[in-house]
C-alpha cells in the first residue's frame, strides 16, 4: 500500500495599489499539477473583486493557469488559492539509483528523437533569466567530473552549492543573476535553484526550475526546513532510465513526502505565480504574499 499524506495549501496575494486602477489583466499558476508522486485532489482560487473574465488553461510546459481580467476601479486585488494535495511519502532516494556519466547522457539528449527526449532536450538552452556564463560553467566544473555518472555530479552539486550560498532572505532581488550569487554567497531558495540549474545546463544536461511549497509544521523529530513562510523552488535533472529527479539546494534535500510541486519551467519566469499588467492614473503598490501548509486532518480525526 502507497503511503501518502494530504496537505491543505492556502496562498494568499493581495495587491494594494496607490490610487485606482481600472483595468487589470492578471495570469495566475495557483493550482498544484498532477505528477507521479502527487495528486491534487482539489483546487479553487478566489478572486476579488470577482473577475469579469477568467479562462483556464494549460500551458506549454503543462501547468494549470488561470487567466482572468478585472474591468472596475479598484484599489486592492486579492487572489487566494485553497488546493488539497496527496504526495508520496515512499518515494525512492535517487541515491539509489544508477545513471550514466554525463558524457554519455549529453550523447543521448542531443540524438534521442522520442516525446520525453526531445522533451528534455528544451531544458539544456539558456532561458530569459538563465543566459549561460563562463562563471558558471566554472563553478559546475568542480563537480561534473567525467568519471562519476550524472547523479552523483548532480547531488554534488547539490551539497556545494547548500555550503557556498548562504540563504538570506532579502539579500536579492528577483532579477538577481546566477553569477552574482556566486560572487556574494548570499540569495533565497530562487536564487539556489537558479544556479543549480544554470550549472546542469553549462554543462550540456537538462535541468529545470521547480516551483511549489514546503510542509510548515514538520512531523515531531524532523528538522524543520527553510523557505517554508512563502512559496518555495527546487531544481531537477533529467537522467535517462529515471526520468526528472529533483533536488532541493536549499535544504540540501531531494524532496521527498514534504514538498508539494506547483509548476514548472525554464526559470522562475516560467513559472510565476501571479503577474500581471493595470491601467492606473498613479503608479506603486504594496505587495503581501502568505502561504500556509499543513497535514489535513481526517474527518474522524477532528474533535
């Protein structure tokens, strides 16, 4: 029997703006996708002021988006999505798992011509936010040694990066650039993320930006993990015979049981939770972002 547990997932955003805004066109990546280690069992986002148009769709990289306009004076936009998701907890370490060194999985991405390879063969490009660099290439160096298959250099990786970037929050912004987070050792779970998969991809392998959440009350014994109190990003590689294996640099983790995926894509750019464009008279607003995570309690659990 499969162990699973179920997660209740709440995040909130709200937007205050300035002065009015009269028409607001927003693009929404709230509802948790379906993949072999997760189910999403529900998922409702509430918008307010209520949308005169809302459409929902599945974009190119095969996320659930909702995208709706609001076309009355406002001065707030509030947008909250309540999911129920089931994630695995047996899911197996990729520790365990063999995996061709990197020379032979760069052979396979470049002549495998099936769905999954050409697939993954869209992840080995830079993309808008991750442009290749000799910084980086160097970096990665360090653990891409020919002699280990691509996993073990992976999860290396993995480690030097969790010990070489400190996770500060505040410390960058969201333009911040893989190379100057190796430059101040300094960024938040995006940024950690962003350079893992910068560095897969200097090297001619597949990797991909993860988006989703954390569990924010760990079981009793666990350490609690960081990047909890707002949405969180992870990275993955793509090993042939295994498929995507993600990792999580900044828990030095590979998410197993806690982590909930909520899309992904190239970069962040791909997977932004909530963007948009107004029309307003001013410009400026405030921006409050909260999300919350926890176990769901069976019916006949509760008292």
């Amino acid at each position: 029997m499969t162990d699973t547990v179920t997660y209740a997932v709440t995040h909130r955003t709200s937007y205050a703006y300035r002065s009015d805004v009269s028409t607001g066109y927003s693009l929404a990546r709230l509802k948790p996708r379906a993949t072999p280690s997760q189910a999403c069992t529900s998922s409702d986002i509430a918008i307010d002021p209520p949308p005169t148009d809302r459409r929902d769709r599945v974009d190119h990289f095969g996320n659930q988006t909702t995208w709706f306009a609001v076309q009355q004076p406002h001065r707030r936009l509030d947008v909250t999505a309540v999911s129920s998701v089931v994630v695995r907890q047996d899911l197996p370490s990729p520790l365990r798992l063999d995996s061709p060194p990197p020379d032979e999985v760069r052979r396979w991405l470049a002549t495998d011509r099936s769905a999954t390879g050409l697939e993954a063969r869209g992840f080995v490009l830079a993309s808008p936010m991750l442009p290749s660099t000799p910084a980086v290439h160097a970096y990665a160096q360090g653990s891409f040694d020919p002699s280990r298959s691509v996993l073990d250099s992976s999860i290396d990786l993995m480690h030097r990066i969790h010990a070489d970037v400190r996770y500060t929050p505040g410390a960058t912004t969201i333009h911040t650039t893989p190379d100057e987070v190796l430059a101040h050792g300094r960024g938040v779970c995006q940024d950690l993320a962003h350079l893992f998969v910068a560095c897969v991809r200097s090297h001619g392998l597949a990797g991909r930006y993860v988006s989703g959440y954390l569990e924010t009350v760990p079981p009793p014994g666990q350490a609690k993990l960081v990047g909890v109190d707002a949405s969180h990003a992870w990275a993955s590689v793509f090993v042939p015979g295994h498929g995507w294996v993600d990792l999580d640099p900044t828990n030095d983790v590979w998410p197993a049981g806690r982590h909930i995926t909520l899309a992904w894509g190239r970069d962040f750019s791909d997977v932004t939770p909530l963007k948009g464009v107004v029309a307003s008279a001013g410009a400026g607003h405030e921006l409050t972002v909260s999300v919350d995570v926890t176990r769901d309690v069976l019916p006949s659990q509760r008292r």
